[in-house]
C-alpha cells in the first residue's frame, strides 16, 4: 500500500473508496506529472490544455475555433468575471469565478451520473441502484455485525457510511433521491442541510472522547509514533494541517466549524492560488489587477488556466453566453 493511501487510511473522512484509489494512484504518478509540466523547471503551458482541457472530444472543438471566435468568446467572459465593471479583474473577482467554475462543472458532472444511475429512468436513484452502478450487485451489511477481515469490515464500514449519507440527503422519504438530494449526496459540501450530517458523522468517527472536538492525537487516528525513528513524510504533513489550515484558533483541537474545513475541503484555496499566478504572470504594469488588454495579450496563457477550465469555458455557453 503507498504511504499516502495508508496515511488516508488513518486519518480522514472518506466519502467513498475510489477517493483513496485515486489517491494512491495520484501520489505514484505525481514525479513524473510534475517532470512533464515543469520538464528542467520551467512551465509548459501547452501540458495544461493536453491535460486538464478535458477529453480529447473537447480538445478538437477547442482547436476547431477560429482566433476571432476564441478572442470573442474570452471577451465575454472577461466581462463576466468582471463584477464591478471597472474594467480590470482583481484577484478577489478571478478567484470568485474560479470556484464558480468549479461548482459548475461539479453540479454537471452530478447531473451526467443521476442520468447513468437512474437505471429505470423513473427519475429517482434508488439505493439498490446507487449499489448496481457501483458494485455491480446490491450489497447488504448488518449495522451491528463486524467482519473479522479487517479490509472488509472497513469496507463495510464505509458502505454503512454512504447509506446513512444517502438516507439523509433524501428529505422527502421518498424510494428514492431525486436529482437535488443525490446532488446533495453526492456534494453534501454545496446543500446547507447537510452540513450539520457531514459534522456529526466526522465527530462519530474520530471524537474518541466525545467531548465534541477533534485533538490532534484524534485527528491523526491510529497512529503510534516510534522514538527511535523518524516520522514518516505524510505525518509531518498532516501536523502541518492540522496546526495550520484547520485549527483557526490555535487551540489544540478541532472544533465543528474547524472540523467542517477538514472533512469537507472547498476549492477556495485552490481558487485563490490559481488567481494569485495569474495575475503574477499576466499583470504587465504591477498594478496587481489585469486589464482586458492585459489579458488578451497574454491569451494563450489565460486559456491554460483554471480562470477558463483550461479553454473548456470557451466551449460552454453557460460562461461565454450573454446571459449568465
């Protein structure tokens, strides 16, 4: 097992297993994604729109625009990130669109897999569907029966999990979640009335002393630090986490709030990094905004950034369309 996915193991909420798939396989190919982007320290911007454009289906539609109409497209998107219609894009208004952005193509992707899990189209996705598309078959575990495997009792830990997260998205009671609660299912980080499910499930798992806060201690698990060696890299990391990214207040312990940012990350960080390297490379009079002019002389650049999705935006109307 890669440390990291053993390290997420340990320590996190876990929505589903092919996060922690995804996880480790990320973490082995991160050497060699990072060569190619940055081959001898420099950027290749052309590696961002050959692998985060999309599919290649939206690679060729993105070649297939003309200049004008790529130089059209971006113009108005330029007036739409634009918030206050001074003319220039802050890194406040590149970060607001970016998490849009996000957003956007989280709530598409969501709607894409209703429709794959809906397998009898009655317009509800049932929890024995949810199971199909997933596992091929319906599975059943007793609450209350541990297995002695420890990888299928920690499956079946997980699978208990998504059943209770299923059950509490579906506010109607219905056979079924609808498209808005498996959107909130499946993104329980966008629907408020989930959020207050999503704090209490974390605090179940890892308050071992429930006094309704997570320590450090708690927030790394299982793990027994050996004094006779080093810690290991993703302890070190996941520390510097805790201390600096979660715990506002420097109190030593999590509370809700600060718990909510651990299990359920937003992409505002992201976002904001993104916007910060943009205007970094684009803003040619250091006036730490960017102007239309600035931006279209730096176009190819725009377009390999999150602020367009990698170009992406240029193929959706939802962003260069006059009404948004």
């Amino acid at each position: 097992m890669c440390p990291r996915l053993a390290g997420a193991m340990r320590l996190g909420p876990r929505p589903a297993t092919l996060g922690l798939l995804l996880l480790c396989a990320a973490a082995a190919g991160a050497g060699e994604a990072e060569e190619l982007h940055y081959p001898r320290g420099e950027h290749r911007a052309d590696y961002d729109r050959e692998a985060l454009l999309g599919s290649q289906e939206e690679v060729d539609e993105y070649v297939k625009l003309t200049p004008e109409e790529q130089h059209k497209r971006l113009k108005s998107i330029i007036k739409k990130i634009d918030l206050d219609s001074d003319g220039f894009l802050t890194e406040s208004e590149l970060s607001s669109w970016i998490q849009m952005s996000f957003k956007h193509y989280a709530m598409q992707e969501a709607k894409q897999q209703f429709v794959e899990y809906d397998k009898n189209s009655d317009g509800s996705v049932s929890w024995d569907e949810y199971n199909i598309q997933m596992y091929d078959r319906v599975i059943d575990f007793d609450e209350n029966t541990a297995l002695d495997d420890t990888e299928e009792e920690s499956f079946r830990q997980l699978h208990l999990k998504d059943k209770k997260r299923f059950e509490k998205a579906n506010q109607d009671s219905g056979p079924g979640l609808n498209l808005e609660e498996f959107i909130a299912f499946e993104h329980p980080e966008e629907v408020d009335y989930m959020t207050e499910f999503v704090i209490q499930e974390a605090l179940e798992e890892h308050d071992k002393n429930g006094d309704g806060f997570v320590s450090l201690e708690e927030f790394l698990g299982d793990y027994r630090r050996d004094p006779t060696n080093e810690d290991p890299e993703w302890l070190l990391v996941e520390k510097d986490r805790f201390l600096n990214d979660y715990d506002k207040d420097a109190d030593g312990r999590l509370d809700p709030q600060e718990l909510l940012s651990w299990v359920v990350p937003n992409n505002q960080g992201i976002a904001q990094e993104e916007a910060l390297h943009l205007i970094d490379e684009v803003d040619l009079n250091s006036d730490r905004k960017l102007s239309e002019a600035e931006i279209l002389e730096n176009q190819d650049l725009f377009l390999t950034s999150e602020a367009t999705d990698y170009g992406r935006q240029l193929q959706d109307e939802y962003f260069y369309h006059d009404e948004l």
